[in-house]
C-alpha cells in the first residue's frame, strides 16, 4: 500500500497518536537519514514525521528540511499537513485559533531553500504565487468547521530565521508588510514540498500574540504549553482532514514548474 499522506509534527506536536499499527523507519537521502514512523488511520498508511527530531533537540534553524522533505517524496507521499506553533500579529487570530496559511513572507537568512542546486541538479524557478496547497486548506477548514473550532482560512505567516524570538520593532515592521503571524520553520518547508510537486498545508496554532504585542515575555514553555492545551483539537483536526484527503483533487501543486 502506497503512503500518500505524511504529517509533519511541529513544536508541541511530538505523539503520532493518530496512527495504529505504528512502525519506524529510516529513509536515506542525499541529505542525510531521516528517521520518522509509518502508521494507519482508518486503513491507510501515514508518515508521520516530527520536524525537530527526538526530545525537541532540532532548533528551527537547524532542521535539515531537504532531508525531511526527500524522504516524503522517497515514500511516495503526495501530501503534507504540517503544524506549526505561530504568535499573532493580528489581533483578530488569538492564542488558541487555528489558522490555514495561504501565504509567506521569507525573513530566514541562512537556510537551504532548494532541491536545485546547479550543476546535475540543475536550475529550476519555481512558481510560488500560491505556496499553500489550496484543496488542502478547504479540507481543513471544512474538518475545523464541523467540529466547532476557532479557525482562519488564510493568513500571512512570516518565517523568520530564529531561534530567537523577534524584537517588538521587527514585529511592527511585519505587520506593517502585510503579515498576520510569525513563525520560524514554515520556509523552506512549504517551497521545497512545491519543488517537489508535493501538496502542502500549514496547520498555524497561535500560542501567543508576538513580541511588543503581548503584555509578557516570551518564552519557549509557554508555546509548548498551548500546544499541548490545544493538542486534542489538532489530533481531532488531523485525523478528519486526513480522512477527507482524495486523489483526484483539482490544484496545481503536482505541476510546479
Ligand atoms: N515568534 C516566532 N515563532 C513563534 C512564536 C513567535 O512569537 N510563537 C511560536 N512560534
């Protein structure tokens, strides 16, 4: 049996608890072995990876996202629902609401951000006009409806290089852009899925209003601790939304360039 759908555990999202039947496996790439399990949901095979490594030991920075990304293509995966712990800008996505990202702004620095390097790799441009796999972002948000969560189909994610938090300035200067949350591994996520010709979803909890807009510090725990809160609605959401993921859906991801 094929593995189509693959979810990638962000911060506080460590459990594939979804799954039955749970097995590990190591997937080599030219990048490096990446390890994740393979387990069932309602009699399909998903890959369920968790993006910072074991015990949360992979800062954001350092997650070797084109050997995660190739091993889901390896597998065979055609889509990705991935989570991502975000503070908010926007004062109308509030800690504890769930936002489906339709697009990014890029503020890394020193990251990989593409299968094509060159030379046997060759040169590709991807298009990027729509970074977000719409079709998946409908299932979600379709998922999220009927079980009465606090969702946002659409939202401007900024990922920035981390792992430091942002200055209260760089906050205002992204709002100021356009951006509604912060975040620090979105990209080159969702642009080397696309490379990929992979469908890509964020699934963007918020767990805090961002720096200068909070009125505390903030600070790793309390991330975690919302995602943990909030980590029935996500494994709810997860386990509808993969349900619902058919093949034959009209989106362009499969085609990027
Ligand atoms: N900034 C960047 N990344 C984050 C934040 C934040 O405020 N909260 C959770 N991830």
């Amino acid at each position: 049996m094929e593995i189509k759908i693959a979810v990638i555990g962000g911060t506080g999202v460590y459990d594939p608890n979804i799954l039955s039947d749970i097995r590990n496996e190591k997937v080599a790439t030219p990048y490096g072995e990446v390890e994740l399990k393979i387990g069932k949901h309602q009699g399909r095979l998903v890959a369920f990876m968790n993006r910072h490594g074991e015990g949360h030991s992979i800062p954001p920075n350092m997650v070797n996202y084109r050997a995660n990304i190739d091993a889901l293509k390896k597998l065979g995966v055609k889509n990705i629902l991935a989570t991502a712990a975000v503070g908010s800008m926007n004062p109308l996505m509030q800690p504890g609401h769930l936002v489906f990202v339709d697009q990014f702004l890029d503020f890394t620095k020193f990251r990989q951000q593409t299968f094509f390097d060159g030379g046997n790799a060759g040169v590709v441009h991807t298009d990027m006009t729509e970074p977000y796999c719409p079709g998946l972002r409908e299932i979600l948000s379709q998922a999220a409806q009927s079980q009465g969560l606090t969702y946002h189909n659409g939202g401007v994610y900024v990922c920035t290089e981390g792992p430091r938090f942002e200055t209260a300035a760089e906050i205002k200067m992204y709002r100021m852009l356009g951006g509604d949350l912060a975040g620090m591994t979105g990209v080159p996520e969702a642009p080397l899925a696309r490379e990929m010709e992979m469908c890509y979803a964020a699934i963007a909890m918020v767990t805090n209003f961002a720096a200068g807009i909070s009125p505390v510090r903030l600070s790793h725990q309390e991330v975690v601790d919302t995602m943990i809160h909030n980590g029935e609605n996500i494994r709810k959401l997860l386990m509808q939304a993969i349900e619902q993921i058919k093949d034959d859906r009209a989106c362009s991801c499969h085609s990027a360039s």
